[in-house]
C-alpha cells in the first residue's frame, strides 16, 4: 500500500460529482425558472411542499447528537414529530444552545452532522457567524446546503434587479463571516452578473472603493446601510463625485431601521431590504414594490413568536424569528430562535404575484436591548431618532455603564455631527430633548466630529457595525 501524500488509494470528494445539479434545480429552481414555478405556487401546493421536507428534516435531525439530546431532554421521543402541525411541539433553541454544544464538544459542536472518522469524505465549507467577542461560532456546509444557498441568493438578487454582466460591488467582510462569500457565491453562479469583492473599508481603503465603482461602473452596491451612507458621503465631500451621477441601479442592504429615504436621495438608487443569516444563508427580500421581504417558503419555515412565551404573533405584531431550515444536511436547524425581531407583513398580496408569505423589517435583536430604568430601549430605535435631524451625519454608539457610588446604571448616546458648521451642544440639546420625548427615559448624549467614532464602531473595518457597547 502506497503511503505519504502521495498515496493513490487516499479519495478525494470533488464538488461537482457530488451533487445531481439537475435534480436539485428541479427541487429549487434558480432564477428565472423560480418565479414561473415555485413563487407562484397556491399556499396549499406550498404547504404540502414543506411538509414533505420538514418531515426528512426531522428524521435528519434524530440522527445528530446535539438535537437527540436537546429534544429528549424536553420530553421528545422519535416518532412524536409526523407532520407540520407538529412544529410547535418541537422545543425552539438559540445561539446559547449552540455555544454549550461547542463547549461540551469542541472545535465545532455536537450539532454538526458529519463525522470525520466514520462518514465519506464531502467537499464542506466553514463559515462563521459575525460574533465580536470570543471565537467565531463555527458553521459547515456540505454540497446541497452550499448550493440550495447560492441559489437563494441568485433568486434575491434577481428580485432586486441584477441581471447577466452588471457590475455587483460587494462591500462586506471578506473573512470568516459568511455575507461576503455567500454572495460572491451566488452572484457568480447563478446571476451572470460579475461580482467585485472589495470587502469593508479594512480590506480596500474607502477612496479606492469609490474609484474602483468610478472606472468599472459598478452597477450595484451590496453592504450594510451605515457604511454604504459613508461612503457616499465620502466621495460627496472628500472627493467631489456626486454619488447620484455614478448611475447606480439599486443598493442592496439589510436596511433594519435605517432611513431607507435619505439613502436613497444620497445615491440617486432605489435601496432594497434583504434579510440572512450566516446558518441560513438569504431568508426573505425586497421586490423592486417593496411591500415587505418575501421569504423563501419552500427552503424555509418562518414564525415570529412572542420573546417570552413562545406564542404566535399576529400580522403586524413585534416578535423574535425562529427558523427551520428545510433543505440543510451537514447541521439542520429546526426551531433556531434567531432573536431577531420582526413583523410578519399583514399584506394579502404584492403585485409581484408572489404567494410566499413576508415580513416588514427587522427591527433589532431582542438580545441587544437594554433596561434602563423600567424602561426597554433598543439601540436600533436610538439610530432611526437621530437619522430624523440633518445636524448628524447619522453615525451614533451607545455605551452603558454604572456611574457614581451607587453604582446607577445610565446610557450616553454618541453622535457624530454632520459638518464643522454645527454647533454641538445645541445638537446635544435637540437630541436629548427627542430621545426622552420617543422613549421616555433620559439618556446623556455627547456630539463629536464626524469620524470621531470610528474606533468604537468599526464602521468601516467591518460589516456589523457595533451599536452598542455595555461596559457595566
């Protein structure tokens, strides 16, 4: 028997053998065939669809460790779980469940369904979630998750616009996290449009990001509102290019509760929302009517449940996300409690003619709110306060702490200004007085120059800028 790394009988997965690609376009259809088939399906053709999938999600799951302890643990036997009326029996879990499992079974988990020294080698990748303390949470991928995930993405993207030989200039992170990958992934596969990764102003310095979209005519920006504001805000001010003259077709963003509007204004662009996540890849998005993000139904399960109670929220209604994937192998998550919040849309249709059911927005992470003084204020709500005056140039932290003997806990909101011209402690003042007004609790609010927070946001060093920092 040969040895050393040389050896032929070592056997190598190679990723295009090991998937049947026109099985799993006809299971989910890519862009264009999508929106003749599956987008339009009657919701009990839907229904019906789901169901089958779940059920094979189910039987997937009893075969992982982390789900058998986790279901049993709440009472669950196999064979409990039929159907999808079912659902609401299976016991939800969250990013806290998936550390445990990381901790009792490092590096990656017990919820991760491959098993190196007894399953055929798969072609897999590894990405993570965009956590900013401790390690990254690992997630894996095999084949059919990987590509059910670009295909998803293709579908978004075509909803949004992007057609074969645009320019998409994608300003995530380029790294561990999965934005910046995932799309690249989706655009080049199964858009026809040519993907520029640039990444955040980390990986391409800011100024060379607006050149690049200058001479290659980029068509499409993709990235997170705050950095898409800056950056048009950059080549107004600093480099005397008028955003709105680079022609842009659309900003695709995960808006949360950024003024879609001055965006807009500032870019000439229509700005359309898009909601992911690094285990699911695209979940829901904006058509070109913006009546709400269509969610994905034939890859994916959605409810929005009471935080505390686990109960269904009406249309309309504020709640968490729980998500069940229905196409996922190499780690199925059933029931994830994203803590995101969101709304499902009480719109019966949207001209697009889509049956899928949507949601309005995200309006935050329910594991981002703080108490302060009785009163639940959420970061996102302070920023969408502030985008109101044309004093600041939007960019806002929030740093809690305890103050004095006591040990009394206070919230100082920092705002940068949106020129030299104004005077800070009437912005201060202004602000002040509109945050106790809104949210019915004082809270300190300290104006500095623009730019001057940076360092504590990581605006341009990375995707998620940080919003709030808790030193108590």
């Amino acid at each position: 028997m040969a040895s050393g790394r040389h050896a032929p009988d070592v056997k190598i997965p190679r990723y295009y053998s090991s998937l049947d690609f026109d099985a799993l376009w006809g299971e989910y259809p890519p862009a264009p065939e999508y929106f003749r088939t599956t987008y339009t399906l009657s919701r009990d053709e839907l229904r019906s669809l789901q169901e089958a999938r779940f059920v094979k999600q189910v039987e997937r799951a009893w075969e992982i460790p982390f789900y058998q302890r986790h279901w049993m643990a709440a009472g669950m036997e196999r064979g409990d779980v039929r159907r999808l009326d079912d659902l609401r029996r299976i016991p939800a879990f969250s990013v806290h469940d998936l550390r445990d499992s990381i901790a009792r079974n490092p590096p990656w988990g017990d919820y991760i369904g491959i098993d190196p020294l007894q399953d055929e080698p798969l072609p897999l990748v590894l990405q993570t979630s965009g956590g900013t303390t401790g390690l990254p949470r690992a997630m894996i991928f095999s084949p059919r998750d990987r590509e059910v995930i670009n295909i998803i993405t293709g579908r978004r993207l075509h909803m949004q616009g992007v057609r074969p030989f645009d320019v998409v200039q994608v300003v995530l992170a380029l790294g561990l996290s999965n934005g910046g990958f995932a799309a690249r992934e989706g655009i080049w596969k199964y858009t026809g449009a040519v993907p520029v990764m640039t990444g955040t102003g980390a990986q391409t310095p800011t100024r060379r990001q607006i050149e690049i979209m200058k001479a290659w005519k980029t068509n499409f920006l993709v990235g997170f509102p705050a950095y898409l504001r800056h950056m048009g805000l950059f080549a107004r001010d600093e480099m005397k290019i008028d955003p709105r003259e680079l022609n842009m077709k659309g900003l695709i963003v995960h808006l949360g509760l950024d003024d879609r509007a001055s965006l807009e204004r500032l870019w000439g662009a229509p700005v359309l929302d898009t909601y992911g996540t690094n285990e699911f890849g695209s979940i829901a998005a904006e058509c070109r009517y913006k009546t709400g993000m269509h969610v994905f139904e034939d890859a994916l399960i959605l409810e929005v449940n009471d935080p505390e109670s686990g109960v269904p929220k009406a249309a309309g209604e504020h709640g968490v996300v729980f998500l069940t994937g229905l196409f996922k192998y190499a780690a199925p998550m059933i029931r994830f409690n994203t803590n995101d919040i969101s709304a499902l849309s009480p719109a019966s249709s949207c001209p697009c003619g889509t049956t899928h059911c949507s949601i309005l927005k995200i309006y935050g992470r329910h594991d981002n709110m703080v108490k302060l003084r009785g009163v639940n204020i959420f970061p996102e709500a302070i920023g969408a306060l502030i985008a109101e005056n044309a004093d600041s140039n939007g960019e806002y932290v929030c740093v809690v702490e305890k103050a004095g003997a006591a040990g009394r806990e206070q919230m100082t909101v920092f705002v940068e200004v949106a020129g030299g011209a104004v005077s800070k402690p009437e912005l201060e003042k202004v602000l002040a007085a509109r945050l106790k007004e809104a949210l019915g609790v004082k809270l300190a609010v300290n104006a500095v120059d623009r730019g001057g927070l940076e360092s504590m946001t990581g605006l341009s060093q990375t995707s998620k800028t940080r919003r709030l920092i808790d030193k108590r």
